[in-house]
C-alpha cells in the first residue's frame, strides 16, 4: 500500500516538474509567461516563508524586507560594476540570497525575542524601515528609483529566461522546504509551534532553530526579489519593499494549508494568477484586494487548515464510502 | 560525597511576594525524594529556578557540585536534569512518537539537526521502548492532544526519560489522575527509580509521596521546614502547623494523610 502511494507520489512530483518545464513553451505569448513568472516567483516566496512561519507558527509580516533586499542588491551592484544586461547579471541571483540571509539575522535576532502579535508588530516596524531607508539613502536613488540592465535579447523566449530561472530557485526552495520538514530541525521548529518553553525545557535551542529557519528563508526572497528587479527593468522603494507582498505570501500559505508543502504552492497559483487576471481584465490595480479580503475571509472562516489539508482529510472518508457502498452493492 | 543536586539558600521574590526565602536542600544520586508543602510554599519555582526557567534572586543551584544558577532550560536539559510540569505541556499537534523525538537531541549540535531526518532507527526504536515502558505504545501514531490527562503524564514522563536524564523532577505526577493510573505512574516510577535515576517528585497526594519517597522535605513559606522519613514528617508537630496555618490543634493522633489537601 505505502508502495504505491510514495509511487503515485514520486508521480505527481515528476508531473509538476513536467509542467513547470514545458508551460513557457507551450503557453509561449508573452502575456501569458509573465503571468507563469510572476506565479512561479509569489510560490518561491510564500514557500520559503511557510518553511519559517509554517512550521514555527511565528507569522512574519516583514519578509518584503528579504525580498527588496534582493531586488536592491542586483539593482545597486549591477550599477556599481556597469555591468549590461545578459545572461551575466543573473550571476548577481546568489549573492541577493546572501545578503537577504545576512540582513535576516540581525532582524531575527530583535524580532525573534518576541512572541505571537508583539513579533507580527515588530517584523512590520522593521519593514518599514526598511522602505524608509530605501526611500531615503543617496545608494538607492531614494524614490527616483534604480534601473537595472536591459537584456539585447529578442522578444522571443525573452520572458522563457528569467521564467526559468525562477523556476530553477523553485525547485531549490521546494527541496530546501521538504528537506526542513522532515529533518530533526524541522520537527524542532513544530514543538516550537506548539510549546515554545517546553520544547527549551526539551533541550531545543529555541533561539539558534527559529533564527537558522528566519534566515532560510530569507535566501530564496531575496533571489526572487533579485530576477523580479532584473525582469522589470526598474524598481522603486515602494514596490520593492511592499506591505502587500507580506500580506499576500502570508495569504497564499494560509490558502493552501499553513506548514504543508504544496498548499503555499496552490496558494501562490490561484491568488498570483486570479491578481494578474483582475489587472488584466478590468485594468484597476488594486481591485484583486477586494478578492483576497473576501477570499481571506472565507479561508479563516471555512476551511481555517487552509485548502490542501481539508482536502486531504476528506479524500480518505470518501473513498472509504465509496468503498463501503461498493461493498454494499455488490 | 556531594549530593548529586544541591539547592543553597535560593531566594525569588515576584513583586512583594517572597515566593523562595532561602530554601536549602540537597538530593542524593539514586534517591526518591519527596517535596511537599501547602499550597503557594513555593514548590513550583523552586523547581522553576532550578530547571532555568526562572532566574534566582540569591543562592545557587549545583549538580554534582559545579553551579549551574546561571544556565537556561535547553543547558539544564542537556546536563542531566529533566522535568514534568504540574499541568503536562506536551506538544498537542505532534504525533506521541514525534513528541518523543523532540527530546532526543540531548547530544547534538544544532547543525547535524538541519541534515538528519527526524529519528534515526535506533532512535525511533528507543522512543517506542520508552512508550512500551509507561504503556502507551500502541498510542504512537495519535496526534498527542489526543491523550487523556494521565496518558499525557505518561507521555510526558517518557520524553523526558529519552534524553536520559540524571535527575528527573516530577511536579505532582499524580494530580487530576483516576486512580487506577495512579498506581501505575507509582509503578513506573519506581522502575524508573531501579533503572538508577534520581527522583523529586512534588505532590499534594500525601499516600502517593509516602508510598513512593524514602525522604520528605517539606517546604513551608519559601524555605524548608524539616526533613525525614515518611513517618518522622507525619508526626512532627511543625509540618501540621504549616499546613493547617498554625492553628493549634490538640489530636495528637491527626496524621497529615488524613488531613485532604
């Protein structure tokens, strides 16, 4: 039996991968790779940020600090080395990641001494900061803004490139999130969830565990943030530290199911491609906000695990009565 | 030789309430003891200060001699002294074999934490042991919130006897159990006691602490009021007083099982 679920398992995940690598090539129109970027870009983020709020129930509001830390870092060090734009700017991705990780631990070590509402308080203060300093040192242009590079690459396949790029730091920060879950550390993180002094009184060094799982996963937001200020070409302190992008990342793990592996993942494909569409479609910004308050609102109300582990407990109760009328019948 | 844990004129005061006022006592390696006291004597923080989770005022707390007064509950942890709390903190969304794994670090660096699975098969093997032990292992799989309130004292007995502890302290492992489970906790921490460890147990069952305890300390407004065998605390005088608030009473035969705290 556990045979075939791990194989239908090992299925899903080469299905997955099947459509995260052909999807640009078959939906190849522009709008449409855009959409796919940004989908893959938000899952990247809300992943990495369930990997840390998931599982230690500590519900970050700051993370946009990561991710225009990222968007920063390639957008100021591309300037600095005159470097143009190619396939060598994304070598800057990495090293967004890093900082992101670096800035994460002197933030961590404030915000983590704090628990429940007084953290979420705090990790927005830092945040705006953040935006505040963007706004306002002469490294970032203050509200003027920093351009990056501009690729001499053809329309076409031009958005295929930094879709896979995204697509590649994906896989990464899924198997960084599987890999956290299953590993002692992981299994730290949920006692902390559920009883932070005691888990201490366990011999869990509560501190070094939420800080180390702060910081990873800050590096993926920050290397989102990075392709995600190469792809548009500019940026400015009140896109790239954006209070909607903690909302939202917070919003697509909570969609999905808080602490699973593939709820941040649906969450980010329904809410990122329902936004793109709204924008589309009625060409008022921020009328998909109306849709996520609503949506929000359902969510907590209705199914409050969240999408996927609603689902995953009502599949084995059906199939059951299936099989019990099957049985029944026959 | 040195006890194997020592507590010297430890002082905690909240606010204007002096809840430890120089309380001194020592434990021997391989003893049951026992620490009663009515209510609000200041059993509890003595505990709390001495697994770190509250810092002293004054006085020191020494394992095997060297002080550890000054270490938190994850380093207390790793020395060797394990606890229960009075109202069992188990980890309520976590399976009861996964509660056991948390505790199995005791060891370990928090960087082989990050690349390891979550228990090693001997570990998970060792876990199922210790529930086989206090006897809920068939209850491994269910999420731990599940439990009832004296399986969760099992539970929480076992994870702590895990990480193999020198010295466990039990804050009142027989409170709010039926008392068909109460005989085996007793039971089980006898074994426990067999297999070599050292035992404080803190407990308002008075035939629960009589039963099990070879020595008795009795706690009374923050410091330590006597010490004896079971029988030598029953009848001194003083331990009535404190527990009847100093109210002169004539019975000499009242011993302080009967008296229903």
């Amino acid at each position: 039996m556990s045979g075939t679920v791990s194989g239908a398992r090992a299925g899903a995940v080469l299905a997955a991968l099947g459509i995260l690598a052909v999807f640009p090539l078959v939906f190849s129109n522009p709008t449409t790779t855009t959409i796919g970027l940004f989908v893959v870009i938000f899952m990247v983020a809300a992943t990495a940020w369930n990997a840390f709020a998931g599982l230690s129930g500590y519900i970050a509001l700051g993370h946009a600090v990561f991710f225009g830390s990222g968007a920063y870092t390639l957008a100021i060090v591309a300037e600095k080395l005159h470097m143009t734009g190619g396939w060598s700017v994304f070598e800057l991705v990495p090293l967004a990641g890093v900082v992101a990780g670096l800035i994460a631990i002197p933030f961590g070590l404030v915000a983590l001494r704090t628990r429940r509402h007084t953290f979420v308080v705090i990790t927005i203060a830092i945040f705006f900061i953040f935006q505040l300093l963007a706004f306002n040192l002469t490294i970032t242009h203050g509200s003027s803004g920093l351009q990056t590079p501009t690729p001499l690459w053809t329309a076409v396949g031009y958005n295929q490139r930094f879709y896979y790029v995204a697509a590649a730091i994906l896989v990464l920060t899924v198997a960084m999130a599987w890999a956290i879950r299953r590993s002692r550390f992981g299994l730290q993180l949920l006692a902390i969830r559920d009883d932070e002094d005691r888990a201490r009184g366990l011999g869990v060094r509560t501190g070094r565990v939420k800080l180390i799982a702060f910081a990873a996963s800050a590096v993926p937001t920050g290397m989102v943030g990075a392709v995600y200020a190469y792809f548009l070409g500019q940026i400015f302190p009140q896109f790239a530290f954006d209070p909607l992008f903690d909302i939202t990342i917070a919003l697509m793990a909570f969609f999905g199911g808080l602490g699973t592996l593939t709820g941040p993942l649906l969450g980010a494909l329904v809410l990122e491609a329902l936004q793109q569409e709204f924008t589309l479609h009625f060409s008022v910004g921020g009328l998909y906000l109306i849709v996520y308050g609503a949506l929000f609102l359902v969510v907590i109300l209705l199914l409050p695990q969240g999408v996927v582990p609603t689902l995953a407990s009502l599949l084995p109760r059906t199939r059951a009565r299936l099989t019990q009328r099957a049985g029944a019948e026959a | 030789m040195t006890p194997l844990l020592e507590v010297e004129g430890l002082t905690k005061s909240f606010g204007g309430l002096r809840a430890l006022d120089g309380a001194t006592l020592a434990v021997a390696e391989g003893e049951i003891a026992g620490l009663i006291g009515p209510n609000g004597s200041g059993k509890t923080t003595l505990f709390n200060v001495v697994t770190g989770y509250e810092r002293a005022d004054a006085g020191d707390v020494r394992l095997r001699g060297r002080s550890i007064s000054s270490a938190g509950p994850d380093r207390i942890f790793a020395l060797g002294i394990g606890r229960t709390f009075q109202l069992t903190r188990i980890f309520a969304r976590l399976s009861v074999l996964e509660n056991m794994l948390v505790a199995t670090q005791r060891h370990e660096g928090w960087a082989r934490s990050v690349f390891r699975a979550a228990g090693s098969p001997a570990e998970r093997k060792q876990a199922l042991e210790l529930l086989e032990f206090v006897g809920i292992a068939k209850l491994a799989s269910l999420p731990a919130g599940n439990l009832s309130y004296g399986q969760r004292k099992l539970l929480e007995l076992a994870y702590v006897l895990v990480a193999d502890p020198d010295v466990i302290l039990l804050d009142e492992p027989a409170g709010g159990v039926n008392p068909s489970l109460l005989h085996h906790i007793a039971d089980r921490i006898r074994a426990v006691n067999a297999a070599g460890k050292t035992l404080l147990i803190v407990e308002h069952d008075m035939e629960f602490v009589m039963y099990l305890c070879g020595r008795i300390m009795v706690l009374h407004q923050g410091r330590v009021l006597t010490t004896g065998t079971p029988e030598q605390v029953q009848r001194d005088p003083a331990v009535l007083d404190a527990y009847l608030g100093g109210a002169e009473d004539e019975d000499d035969e009242l011993d302080v099982a009967a008296v229903q705290l």
